[in-house]
C-alpha cells in the first residue's frame, strides 16, 4: 500500500518527497519532464548579503503540491485518521449521529476538490493556449 512506502517517522505528506512541479503542471519523477521535455534548473542560486559574503543556496520548491494549503490538508487529514476514538464515538454510532471519522472524509473532499480544481484550469489553460 501507499503509505508503506514512506520513511518510518515521517507523515504521509512525505510521499511527495523529492517530487516537483513542470512549468507545465505536469508532476516531475525524473530529470526531464515526460510532458513538455523541459529540465528543471537545477543549479543553485549565488546570494550575497549586505556585508558582501557569498552564499551559494540550492534552489528550493513546494515539491509536487502548488500551495502550503495542500500541505496543510494532507497533515490535517493524517492528525484525524490516527487521532484516537473516543468513548463518546460508540454513543454517536448508536443514536444515528454523524461519525466521529466524518471530519476525514470532509478535508479529504475539500483537497481533493482544490486539487481537481487545479489540474482541470490547468488544462483549460493548456487548451487555450493551442
């Protein structure tokens, strides 16, 4: 499954490691991009601060998620799945009240809406370019 693949410790955010976004939009798992042939540049970035020192920084990206929101729904989505069930949650079952899982399947929802939201404007936009 997918989430034997991650590192122990680590969250299941961790799945997108070492992956990045195309110009594109296209999802980068190797040097080149298997869309639009283009490579990312790779080569780091030559900063100087105000007292003239050089520093040579490697370039940095958000990896396969385009905003810190994606990052926070997969964190937030994890923190309820492993959240222990409470003692009330048996209660909820039996009285036909919402289940104390519900708030997963809602932030799933919502990411998976934002995400499908992204990759259809994407397209749209790739089209109308053509």
């Amino acid at each position: 499954m997918w989430f034997d693949d991650r590192a122990p410790g680590k969250g299941w955010s961790s799945l997108w490691h070492g992956l990045s976004l195309c110009s594109c939009g296209a999802i980068l798992v190797a040097e080149e991009c298997s869309v639009c042939d283009a490579k990312p540049d790779c080569a780091p970035i030559e900063i100087v601060d105000e007292s003239g020192r050089r520093y040579c920084v490697p370039p940095a990206s958000m990896g396969a998620e385009g905003r810190i929101e994606d990052w926070l729904y997969l964190d937030l989505i994890q923190r309820e799945w492993l959240r222990p069930a409470s003692a009330a949650a048996e209660g909820m079952l039996r009285h036909r009240q919402v289940p104390e899982r519900a708030p997963v399947v809602l932030l799933y929802w919502t990411y998976f809406e934002s995400r499908m939201e992204r990759l259809v404007r994407l397209g749209l936009d790739q089209m109308a370019v053509c």
